[in-house]
C-alpha cells in the first residue's frame, strides 16, 4: 500500500511539470532578460546535432519577431560573463557537459529520457542577473522543444507562418530564475497524416512551392516541432515523399521528423511509386517475387532516418486484399517483410520500428485471430468519423510494441466525404483519445488532417494532449479554447475568442456540411432548423464584433482561425434554409416561394464570395486554393465536381435572382411555411439529474459540450464496468406526468463503438421508479445501416417503453453497466403513444 501511495504522489507532483510559466514581463532578481537594448548572443556547439543550431536560428527569428531586434548567432562560445543562450544536447556540446561537470547544472530528471529537456538560468557573474540561460535536450528533438517552448511563452504562435498569427511584441522579457526540467511526452510517437490533398492542399503547393517538395515540407517540420510532434505521414494520392524530391528525406531526419507511409503503403513505398516502378499485378499470390523486390528498395532507400515502417498488405489504391480473410496470406507477407527489413538493415526486426494497421476490414484479420510479431506496433483506428473502433483488453499481456491509434478529422467516403472546412468537436477529441490512452494505446498517435488547414485548431489540441493527457480532463476541457486563444491573439480577447470556438466547436460538429441540405431539420414552430440557423447567426455577429475590436494585424489570423469558419457554416445553414422555405411554400403555391428562392440564389453566391476572400484576399493570397474544396450538392458519398445551387421553385413570373439584394442577415420567418406540431416531449439534458449514484469505485461526471446541445454524462474511471444490482451507479430523473399507462422514454448518446468488443455491445439499463431496470445494448447492431445513421446524425437514439403506472411524481433511473457510454440527453413522451 505504502509503495502504491508513493508511486501516486510522484505522479501527482509530475504534473506541472509540462505546464511551468518561466517567461515573465515583469524585471525579478536573478532573472535572465532578453532586452531590444540588451540582447543575449545564442550559441550552438557546432559539433552538435544540426537540429541544435537550426533551433538557435529560429530563436534567433523569433526574438526578432518579439523585440524588434535580432540576437547574435554564434558557433563560437563568447567571452565569459557575456550574455548567452546555450542550445545543445547532453552528449553533443561541449558548453553543456563542462556546465554539468562544474556542478552549475543537473540533468539527472532529462538523461536517458526521450525527447526530455530542461531550461535552466545560471548566473556566473554574482550580479543581479543572471548571464546564461541554457536549453538543454537528451536528445535533439529535446532541445528543439526546449527552444519552442520558450518561443511559445515569449509570445511566438507555432502557426505564426501557417496563420499569420502576428508574435506579441514587447521590448523587455524576463524568464525566472530556476530549473524547468520537461519530461518525455505521455505519447511516444506523436503526429499527422497530409491526406485527400486534392484540389486545396495541392493545388496551393503547386502555386507557391511549385508542388510538394522540401520547401513545403520544411515548413511543416518546422510545424510539427513547434507543436511537439515528431511524427508524419505524407501527402500521398499522386504524390510520392521519397521520389518526388530527394532532399524530402534527407531534411526530414535532419529536423527530427519520424517519417512513415499511411496505412495501405508498406514498406516506406508510396502507392504512386508502385504506379511509376512496379511490375506485374499488387498481388502477392501472383507476384511474390516483384514486391519482395519492389519493398526492399523501400528498406534500401530509409537508410539510418529515423522511420515506422508499416507492415502488412491492403489492395491497391487503399481497398481490401481479398474478398475473404487471407489471415494465412497476410502472416506470411508480414514475416517475409520482416526477413527483408532484416536483411537490408543488417538487424533483428525488432530494432526497427514497425506498425500494423488495423484499418477497416485488416481489423477482422486480427478479430479472427491473426496475431503479429510482439514488437510490432498494433495501430488502432477509428471509424473514420471519430469513434475508436477497437481498444486493448486490460487483461491482455502487454505487447513489446505497445498500440497506437489512427485517428480522422478528414475523411473521404461514406455516408458522405467531410474534407471542406473543421467539423471537429474538442470535447469527442478529447474523451475519445483519453479513452485511448487509458487502456493503453499510447505508443503511436497519429491524425488524418487532410489539407492541415483550415484544421489549426483540433490539430493543435490533439498534439497538446498527445505531449502530456495529464494536462487536460473533463474538469478543465474548456480551459483549451481560452490558452489557445490567448497563444493567438492575446489576454485581452482571449475570453470573448474562446466562447466563440467553444461554441463552433459544439456546432459545428452537429452535422458535416456535406451531409447538410434542405430536409436536415424540421421548419416551423416545432422544428430544429429556425433554432439552429438563429444559434449560427447570433454566433455570427457575436464574431464579426469581436473582429472589430481587435488590432489590424491580427486580422488575417483572426480571418482563418475564428471568422471565416462562423460565417461559412451560418451561410450554408441559410443557404439550406432558404431552400426548405421556398420548397414548403411552393407546395402551398404561395408567392413567397420566390423570394426564398432568391435569397437562396444569394446565399449561394455569398459561399463564393467567402472562397474568394480566403483564397484571393488573405494574407495577399498567400493561401490561394486553399478553400477550393467542394460542399454544395452532394448526392452521394462523392463529391460533385464543383459546388451546386440546389434546386428551388419559382411560382407565377419569377423575380430575376440576379438583381435581388443580398438577404438580410437575420432569418425572416414566413408563419404560413409552419410544418405539422410534433408530438409535446419532455426533453431532459444529462447534466439535469435530480441525484447521482456513485459506487463501486465509480463516479459520474459530465463531459462539458460533448453534446450536439451540450454536456455529456458518462462514468469514471473509464476502465471499469459493473454487473447491474440495485447498488449500481446511475443517474436519476425526476419527472411528473399526467397520464399513466406506458410512455416512451429516448436516450440520446454520442455515436461510442463497442471498443471492447463485448458479444452484446456496450450497454446501459433504464427503469421507473422502483421497476425492473431493462437491459439495453448501445451498439450491438453495428451494421453498415446503422452506423451510417449514426455517424452521420452524431448520436446514437435508443428507445425503451416503460409503465408509469398513476400520474404524478417519477423517477427515471439511468443505469451505467459498460464504461465508455456518453448520454447525452434523455427525451420522454409526455402524450401516450399510438
């Protein structure tokens, strides 16, 4: 007992430890300044990792940036007693390790730790500053971090280039003095797959870089490590990383990015470079020989960079091998990889990191029982929309390899494609992912981000959360919006930022705009569609004032980063509710079908206008195409060529569309395009419990704006399931009615796959007052119907009939069986059903 109380208090006081504040505008003793008058030279040992004096030279920048003035960059050490920035590693400068020889620096808490460093002042000249301040990593990608961070905290942004975030000038700084040590991240590899890069994302590169060379790709290495990523897998749909442009991989190990190859493209080859350099079929019954050949050369070509191969075999053009489950067929591709990496390497396998993806039906090969050497890594994924399909069992002996997972914010496919514009939810990023990590998939994290922007903001919060999951929980969730805001745009519109992204967040993630259209929600009355427009335009003008208030240089990051997304997602809900009018009142031949139509048409155009503005207006179109992405017209799960008006109906002689005015900005309710009542419904948020019953070790706790409308509901730890008693947890609702008889009662929850692959799915149970509670499973039905419904409406709806008996007072119990189960809101019909 008393070494497991031990073991929590050091975890207990780690915890700080990633979020230390060293920088401060205020002069204190012993603190070592950086001053526009007096600023401090930066050295890196030559002989050093070139990583080191390329960090001293983005310091160098970013101090510039800061103060107006540019610091010194040396490969010499300067005089004694001259003010300094030492950048090194532990094993690689001089300066360092005659530092620790001296007894003026421990770095015991860093040495041996991956990617761990530690900042530290040091005064030599027994005044009252103090002269050095050393940024030191175990390793090089520790040091880089090291020197981020104090870029980050003197007011540089790490999407400074990538959204023209402005830094936050100031011509004195001070950082305090003392020890930060920073331990290796929570997540060993952390990072970001480029994916569906066509027409933005290419089409951008083409324009600026001339393609997706190294001159694009220096600048996302030097992304990721402002992020504290490490990891990536390139752009690949025509594109192939190592062949396109030699430099790619020289440059990417000489900034420390791990490099790989998605899911379907093993061995380091690129599916394009099949297509230019394969003979024969991609079909390892038939062409065996080819392959082993072709993989080699993959092997061949990685030479000492620091790489994950991915192992196994998908069809060609990422579509599944077989009709059945070859599980002997792939066993033998993965050992024979394995005897090739090898034989190339000159090493055990096991010495190379390798990864098998579980990706869409390769995850049946492992349910069927396919098993892989214990050193490779197995990467989990999800369903392609946010849901974790598999998780580790917590009884399962623990694998060399470990687990990772793959994760999506784009994505192309059904029900529909969702690439245009971030849809993401930071509180379903952040339950999904620490449900991840505590059962153990914390090896590999890495994010599908398709174009990377517009997706800065969940980019940002998925690697912050990979660097350290201490830091953020269900208690102190919101508090991201407000850091990032403050990271972005400053203390002084912070809070009025961060209520603007915190609510996109939450609406934003209702519905993908691909999927959106005229039948979304019901007008009128009784309907969705009038309250959710009405939400975006209030959203709207609370952002376009906001955008008043700020300086003119942060307009263009405040443009992509808070403004853009809110006016494109209120237009388009405008768009689709302009349709729903003109069609209602069509059907009733009313003349005011006309008018909707036009604002339709204008609403329409207006969506063209904001693609214009991106591309050609922002930041003197430095990020042109980067909006070319379709979203208007989808059919079917592929996108239309290019965007379409949907269909409206004129009536009589219509009005020429052209010459209508732009719309006004509220929503002009015609009473007459009412749709019929909807039956009366109590409808009870989670959050709204009359009275929480924890047990067993189980707590319940809300899940702040998980919801399409709010909190979520879901137990504590994660990891843990009870048989149902009477002693269970649950939730209780207190509820009156005016009838009796059975009544309905639906529970809405977030759309949670049966990651423990339990036989009947995840389950809950539902009683009334002193009932037998009735036994409901989640998501047992994981069909492609079902599913589809899900994912697309972003929850799951599970109805159960129970007797109420009298009317009067009740109480509805809500009862946690398996863990990982969101309730989101509960819905009981107050009128006796048909």
């Amino acid at each position: 007992m008393k070494k497991a109380l031990f073991a929590f208090a050091i975890i207990l006081n780690a915890v700080p430890v990633f979020c230390q504040q060293f920088v401060s505008q205020t002069k204190q003793q012993k603190a070592f300044s950086i001053t526009a008058s007096d600023l401090p030279a930066i050295y890196a040992d030559p002989q050093d990792d070139w990583l080191c004096m390329k960090a001293a030279t983005l310091l160098q920048h970013d101090i510039a940036l800061v103060t107006g003035s540019k610091p010194t960059l040396l490969s010499q050490l300067p005089a004694a007693g001259q003010k300094t920035i030492i950048i090194g590693t532990i094993q690689g400068c001089a300066a360092i390790r005659k530092l620790i020889a001296q007894k003026q620096m421990n770095v015991g808490s860093i040495k041996g730790q991956w990617e761990a460093f530690q900042i530290q002042t040091i005064d030599t000249r027994s005044s009252a500053q103090s002269n050095t301040l050393v940024i030191c990593g175990n390793d090089k990608r520790g040091a880089a971090y090291g020197v981020f961070e104090l870029s980050a905290q003197l007011g540089v942004s790490p999407w400074y280039w990538w959204a023209d975030v402005p830094a936050r000038q100031q011509s004195a700084v001070y950082i305090k003095k003392g020890v930060y040590s920073y331990p290796s991240p929570s997540v060993k590899y952390r990072g970001i797959f480029i994916n569906d890069e066509a027409p933005a994302f290419s089409g951008w590169t083409k324009e600026k870089f001339g393609g997706i060379n190294h001159l694009v790709y220096e600048k996302v290495f030097e992304l990721l490590l402002r992020l504290k990523a490490n990891y990536l897998w390139p752009a690949m749909w025509g594109n192939a990383f190592n062949d396109d442009d030699t430099l790619n991989p020289i440059l990417a190990n000489k900034w420390g990015i791990v490099m790989g190859t998605s899911h379907h493209e093993p061995m380091l080859r690129a599916q394009t470079e099949w297509k230019r350099y394969g003979k024969g079929a991609w079909d390892y019954t038939k062409n065996e020989s080819g392959l082993k050949t072709f993989w080699t050369n993959g092997i061949r070509n990685m030479g000492t960079h620091e790489s994950i191969i991915t192992v196994g075999m998908r069809g060609d053009g990422d579509e599944p091998m077989t009709d059945g489950t070859a599980t002997a067929l792939l066993e033998r591709i993965v050992a024979d990889q394995r005897q090739i990496i090898e034989k190339v390497t000159g090493k055990p396998a096991s010495q190379t990191p390798q990864l098998w993806a579980l990706y869409k039906e390769v995850q049946d090969y492992y349910d069927k029982g396919m098993r892989v050497p214990d050193d490779v890594t197995l990467l989990l994924c999800d369903d392609n929309w946010g849901n974790i399909r598999r998780l580790p069992n917590p009884a399962d002996k623990p694998r060399k390899g470990g687990y990772g997972i793959y994760y999506h914010f784009d994505y192309v496919g059904g029900p529909r494609n969702y690439k245009w514009i971030n849809t993401n939810n930071i509180s379903r990023i952040w339950e999904q992912m620490h449900l991840a990590h505590a059962y153990g998939a914390d090896k590999i994290w890495i994010v599908n981000v398709g174009d990377l922007k517009p997706m800065e903001l969940p980019i940002s919060f998925f690697l912050d959360y990979a660097y350290n999951t201490r830091k953020w929980n269900e208690d102190n969730i919101t508090g991201f919006f407000t850091e990032w805001a403050t990271q972005q745009f400053g203390a002084d519109h912070a809070a009025a930022i961060a209520t603007l992204l915190q609510k996109y967040s939450v609406y934003a993630s209702r519905k993908k705009p691909e999927l959106l259209n005229e039948k979304t929600y019901r007008i009128g009355a009784n309907g969705e569609f009038d309250k959710i427009v009405e939400e975006w335009i209030q959203l709207r003008q609370q952002a376009e004032q906001v955008e008043k208030t700020i300086p003119s240089n942060m307009k263009d990051a405040y443009f992509q980063l808070v403004l853009h997304p809110i006016q494109a997602f209120e237009n388009l809900h405008q768009l689709y509710y302009a349709v729903a009018q003109n069609r209602l009142l069509a059907t009733q031949n009313n003349t005011s079908a006309n008018q909707w139509a036009d604002k339709a048409l204008q609403y329409y155009i207006a969506d063209s206008l904001l693609s214009i503005k991106y591309n050609k207006e922002l930041a003197n179109g430095k990020w042109n195409h980067m909006m070319d992405q379709t979203h208007i017209g989808y059919k079917y799960w592929q996108e239309p060529k290019q965007n379409r008006m949907p269909e409206v109906t004129y009536l009589n002689k219509p009005v020429a569309a052209g010459n209508s005015p732009l719309p006004d900005a509220g929503i002009t309710t015609d009473k007459t395009a009412t749709s019929l009542p909807a039956k009366d419904k109590l409808s009870l948020p989670a959050s709204a419990y009359t009275k929480a019953i924890h047990t067993s070790g189980i707590r319940w706790k809300p899940i702040p704006d998980i919801g399409k409308n709010g909190s979520g509901m879901t137990s504590f730890p994660v990891t843990a399931s009870v048989p149902l008693s009477k002693g269970s947890p649950c939730l209780e609702y207190e509820v009156h009615t005016t009838a009796g008889d059975s009544l309905r009662i639906t529970a809405f929850f977030s759309p949670t796959l049966n990651f423990l692959h339990s036989p009947g799915g995840l389950r809950f149970a539902v009683s009334v007052d002193n009932g037998t509670p009735q036994v409901i499973s989640l998501n047992q039905e994981e069909n492609t119907h079902a599913w589809d419904l899900w994912v697309a409406n972003n929850n799951i709806v599970k109805t159960s009939r129970q007797f109420f008996g009298l009317p009067g007072k009740h109480t509805i119990r809500y009862w946690m069986i398996d863990p990982g189960v969101i309730l989101q809101k509960l819905e009981i019909d107050v009128n006796k059903p048909e």
